[in-house]
C-alpha cells in the first residue's frame, strides 16, 4: 500500500477579507488499505481527497504520496493516483462510452489489442456493455458515475481516490459500486455520506470545521460523527 504523509495541513482559498481555510492542522499517516472520510458539508472532506493527487496543493505543510511531494511531483503523484469525482460530468472527456474508458491508457505503452481488452473488461464489471458504443453525455447519471469510475480503474491505479461517487446511484448500483470497491487491490480513501458503505474499512476519518476531529475504526468514527450532529 502507498504511504499517505499528511503533516501540519493547511489549506487556504482566496485572499485577505475574503480568504477561508479550508483545512487546518492536519497531520495524519495512512497506510490502510481502506480509508473513509466523513463530516458535514463545507468540514473539508473534498479538499481532503483533492489534496492527494495534487489537484489541490496545501498552502501550508506537506502531502506526500509514498515520499513524492504533491507540490513538487504532481506529475508522478497523478499517475499513481486516480480520482474520482462526485459529478462524473467532470471527468468525461470522449465521445463515447468505449472511448472514454480507453483515453486514460493513451501512452502508457499498450498495444491496440491490450488496450481493447482492458476497455472490455471494464466494460463488463460495471455493467457497460450494452452502451460500448454510445454517446457517453446521453447516459443517465448513475450511469455516467459508473463509466466515470471504470475509466480511472482501467489506469491501475495504486490509490484510488473518490469524492461521493454513490451519490446519484440507485440501490443496486450503489451496492455493485460497493461490490467493487471490497473487491479492489488498490488503496481507496472514500469520502461519502454513506455510512453503511464504511462498514468493513480500516480506518474512519471524521472532519469537522476545517479539522480532522476524530480519527478510529469505523464504529466508533460513525458513532462519534452521529454524536456531533445529535449530541
Ligand atoms: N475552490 C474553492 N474556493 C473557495 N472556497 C472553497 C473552494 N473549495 C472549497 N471551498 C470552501 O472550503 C470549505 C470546505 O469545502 P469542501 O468542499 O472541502 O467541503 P466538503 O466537506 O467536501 O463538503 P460537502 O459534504 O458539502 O461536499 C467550504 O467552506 C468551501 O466553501
Ligand atoms: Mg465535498
């Protein structure tokens, strides 16, 4: 599994009156395979996850990625990191379905051959391939965050990164995208608002007000993120 360096974190948006942080003082090592993130909205949980393939840089400490530095080695740092994103609009670049899926293997030295079994593979595990060929913008939203997750599973990723990504699924989806994510070799850092996805993971982070507040094994993470909102 990669190592995860958080140390003394901050994270500022903006400037002078207008500024907010985001993150503050956050310090923390993961090296579990199964990591979540939950908290209010606005506690910090997406910056948390954008910070960890450097699509956001800390404006304060260090986040490193098995020793790479985020602000130095973004690059490296994003083709061992995939992410995922809440609203799969983001993240879809291809006309097609099949297209899309094959876009992040561009240059990584597959053959067509190779590449087309990948696509077909990924296809098949989440329930794709009666929409190979179609325009990926025409899918339903489920559908969209199923073809947005496969396209970043098909790159092999050593950390997968995902921000809500059941938000818009139905409940066999849901349960299927949750099959997936059990059965990944990969490190994952979920953050979600579902809590029953969490069950089985390692490890629970719990922010609130910009802060990391609780950090433990998920029954006592949910039941501490549960006292916060009905105390
Ligand atoms: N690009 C940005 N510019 C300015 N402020 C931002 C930006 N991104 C996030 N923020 C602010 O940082 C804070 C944390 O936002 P963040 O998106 O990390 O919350 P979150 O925990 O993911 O919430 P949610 O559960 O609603 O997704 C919020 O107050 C938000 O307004
Ligand atoms: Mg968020």
């Amino acid at each position: 599994m990669p190592v995860i360096d958080v140390e003394d974190v901050e994270v500022e948006f903006g400037h002078g009156a207008n500024s907010r942080l985001a993150l503050r003082e956050v310090t923390v090592r993961l090296d579990e395979p199964r990591i979540g993130v939950i908290g209010a909205n606005g506690s910090g949980k997406s910056t948390f996850a954008r910070l960890m393939n450097a699509l956001i840089t800390p404006t304060g400490g260090s986040v490193r990625i098995d020793g790479l530095d985020t602000r130095k080695q973004a690059k490296e740092i994003r083709r061992r990191v995939g992410f995922c994103f809440t609203d799969p609009d983001n993240q879809i670049v291809m006309p097609t379905v099949a297209e899309d899926i094959a876009f992040g293997l561009r240059r990584r030295g597959l053959t067509r051959d190779q590449i087309q079994a990948r696509v077909d593979s990924a296809l098949l595990a989440f329930n794709l391939s009666d929409h190979r060929d179609h325009p990926a913008h025409l899918l339903s939203g489920g559908q969209k965050q199923l073809l947005a997750l496969s396209s970043v599973l098909v790159t092999e990723p050593d950390l997968l990164v995902m921000d809500e990504p059941t938000t818009l699924l139905d409940l066999a989806n849901s349960r299927a995208v949750s099959q997936v994510i059990a059965e990944l070799p990969q490190q994952v850092i979920l953050v979600t608002h579902h809590l029953d996805l969490l069950e089985d993971f390692d490890r629970v982070l719990v922010f609130a007000d910009a802060r990391l507040v609780y950090d433990a094994a998920p029954e006592q993470a949910l039941a501490y993120y549960r006292g916060l909102v009905a105390p």
